[in-house]
C-alpha cells in the first residue's frame, strides 16, 4: 500500500491506538492528581503531582531495556509486542476504577506493558526493509503520523470526557484505545510473518548466529550513547508538555477563546495537530535536500531539533513575562500555541530520525536492545522533565522556562558543531 508493505500499516494502527491509551491518561493524569476531592480528584498538591508523573514516565520508558533484552534473547519482538499489548489491556482497564489499590496496580501493569511493546513494535517497522532500503525514514514518518494521530485523538476525547464528566470515564476511554489496538495487532499477523521472529542459536553445530562486534559496530554503538545525551535534554524539555505546562495552562494561561473556556489539556492537542500538518513539509524539505545531495546527517537534525525546542521555550519566557504584567496574573493562550509549534518543529527533525537512526547503526541482533536502551533515555528525560518543572517552586516559571531554553540551545548547537567529528565515528563519511 503506497508503496510499502501492508504489516506497515499493521504495525501503524496498532502503534496509533497505544499512543491514544498513553497520552489520553497523560493528558489528565496531572489534572486528576490535583483536583479536589469532592470533583472526584485525589487533592494532590502540584509538587507531589508531578513528582508521581516523573517516577511514572520515567519507569514507562526505563522498562524498554529489559524489554528490548527479552525480545532479542527470550521472546521475539512479535511476542513481547503482544505480550505488552495484554498487560496494558488490563492496566488501562484498571485505572476506570476508583479504589486507591487499583490504581497503583495499573501504573505497574503500564509500566510493564510499555516496557515490552514501546522498543519493539518500533524494532519491528526497521525490520520490514533491507538495510540499505531508501523507503526506511519515509516508513517510520508514516510510523510517526500514526503516533500522533493517537495523541491527537486523546488529548481532545479523553482529556474532555475526564476534565468536563468524570476522571474515570476518561482512563475508561483509554482503556478501549488499548484494547482496538491489541485486536488490530492479532488480526494483521499474517502481514507480520517474516518480522519481529527470534534469532535462535544452532545448538546442534554449537554455531552462533550472533558474531563479536566488530570495530566498526562497536564505534556506532558509541555513536548512538552519545546521541542517547542529546535524546535526554531535548525530551526533558518535550515533557514539559505532560506535566509544568500543563499546569501552566491550567493555572496559569487565559484560556477564553471567543467567549468559551478552552479546557487546559486541550492544548497537548496542539502537538499532533502540528505533526499531522506540518509532517510532509517536513519530509519534503529532507527530500528536496537529498535530491541536491545537501541533506543534513541524521546527528545534525537531531542537534537542530533540540535547538528548535529551546526557542519554544524563549517564547514562554514571553508568556511568564506577560503573566507578572498583567492584572488577572495570566498570560495570553497564544504563547502555550506558538511554543507548542516550535516544539513540533523539533520533534520532527529528531524523534523520527533518531529511530531510523538506531534501526540503521545497530548490530542486527542488538536493535531491540538499543531500542530499549533510547526509549530507557527518553525515560530519565521524563523524571528530569519533572524535576524541572518542580523547580518552579523555588524558581518561578520565568526561572524554569529560561534554564531549559539555555539547556537546550546551547547542547543542541554543540551537537551540530561537532557533526562531522561523531559522523566519521559512526563511519558515516
């Protein structure tokens, strides 16, 4: 189908509906810790709300370490894919009930759940093309819309439902997305036959299938750590989004729109709805470079989208600034849109890419693995993204949204400037 195979869109569907049971509870998990009681919430104050959010998400996404090992050692990617997809089934469901021990218990099961799903469905679209195969980056883009159609999705039905009917209603909902999801993966296995299958050793001829790194493996296992750096700041900053401003929206931010009160995780809509417009001009731009053999490295894009990032956050030092201005103590919505746009902007150059990226560079027996290991980065970037939006109790959200803009401008123009040096390392001049 347009040009790639059908267990492409398999695996794009069944990514799609996770993604809609992950960001639909991440769009009200924050909202549901901190409102008061009697609206059905637990009262949390804001610093032990995002205290939870951090450990929560960062052990969502450190999981997918032992979840890409059991892939590439015990499973395959195809039966740990399935075997998250059940306990996550079972952690969404849990979360529509109201008791203290059920709630605990579905954050362990979505841990779990993630853990084993997240690294290797996104293993298993590397492995539907040969390793010199051009349609690769274009694969995981489509990959990518599928993700934030998901997101998109969620944010607006399950943060309305959870926001303006009930908390659980909500999980409730996300829970559905997770069970559509799982019932698209086990319909399409017969596009997935020859994909995400586990590499057996010949015990007969006690051969292995599975050499010694060679140099060249080794330096690009390198390679990709040093990336793994970059991956932790940018997504520290991303994860704002999820938790301070979020609360940032909700508290902080004029939310009328022509007379009607935007609902604060509304505005986690705008990311999506970003990458489903401006994905394509994207690609094309990338396309049109390569077509004039000027197309930047994979590790340059990545620097530029961490750089990108920062001035999202230059615009909400604008919007903190506004705030301390203005009578009512709020800021226009307009700063949360345009800094939502920047973000977008450098989620594209460097989330899609870095996937493509570790699918290319790593040893073919180690690729669930060092899948594990960016999403386990990606993970610490999330109890760092909490940490500094906790920061604004001593900080202010002035102080906050200056440090991570400097963070990630200055560490992202590194990057690029050393480009060529880490692009000899991974042999890729």
């Amino acid at each position: 189908m347009f040009g790639h195979p059908l267990g492409l869109y398999i695996l794009f569907f069944t990514e799609m509906w996770e993604r809609f049971s992950y960001y639909g509870m991440r769009a009200i998990l924050v909202l549901y810790l901190v409102a008061q009681t009697e609206n059905g919430g637990l009262g949390w104050s804001n610093e032990e709300a995002l205290s939870l959010y951090g450990w929560y998400t960062m052990f969502v996404y450190l999981m997918s370490i032992p979840g890409g090992m059991i892939a590439d050692k015990i499973l395959g990617q195809k039966k740990s894919v399935m075997l998250g997809g059940l306990l996550l089934v079972a952690g969404h469901s849990l979360m529509a009930y109201t008791a203290p021990w059920a709630f605990y218990s579905a954050l362990c099961l979505i841990v779990l759940g993630v853990g084993l799903l997240k690294p290797n469905i996104s293993t298993m679209v590397g492995g539907l093309y040969s390793h010199n195969d051009g349609r690769r980056d274009a694969a995981f883009t489509i990959f990518y819309i599928g993700i934030n159609i998901g997101a998109f999705l969620a944010s607006l039905v399950v943060g309305y439902v959870g926001e303006r009917i009930g908390w659980h209603y909500g999980f409730a909902l996300a829970g559905i997305g997770m069970a559509l999801g799982q019932a698209v993966f086990i319909w399409g296995q017969k596009h997935l036959k020859d994909v995400g299958n586990i590499e057996r050793y010949s015990f007969k001829t006690g051969e292995s299938h599975r050499p010694p790194l060679t140099a060249i493996e080794r330096d690009r296992i390198k390679v990709l750590f040093i990336s793994f750096l970059i991956v932790i700041v940018f997504w520290a900053a991303y994860e704002q989004g999820g938790g301070f401003l979020n609360l940032y929206a909700d508290q902080l931010t004029n939310r009328n729109f022509l007379g009607w009160e935007v609902p604060a995780s509304w505005f986690q809509a705008l990311n999506p709805i970003f990458i489903i417009g401006f994905g394509g001009v994207v690609a094309w731009i990338w396309t049109i470079l390569a077509k004039k053999r000027r197309e930047p490295s994979a590790i340059f894009k990545m620097g530029l989208g961490t750089v990108v990032m920062g001035v999202g956050f230059v615009l909400m030092i604008g919007a903190a600034m506004q705030r301390t201005q203005e009578a009512s103590g709020l800021s226009s919505l307009w700063w949360l849109v345009g800094a939502y746009w920047f973000h977008t902007l450098g989620e594209l150059a460097l989330s899609p890419v870095a996937l493509a990226y570790i699918t290319k560079l790593s040893p073919k027996h180690m690729v669930a693995s060092m899948m594990g290991f960016y999403f386990a980065a990606t993970g610490l970037a999330n109890k760092l993204a909490a940490e500094l939006g906790a920061l604004s109790e001593s900080l202010g959200d002035l102080g906050v949204f200056i440090l991570i803009a400097c963070l990630s401008i200055g560490l992202g123009s590194l990057l690029m400037i050393y480009t060529r040096r880490i692009n000899r390392l991974a042999h890729e001049e």
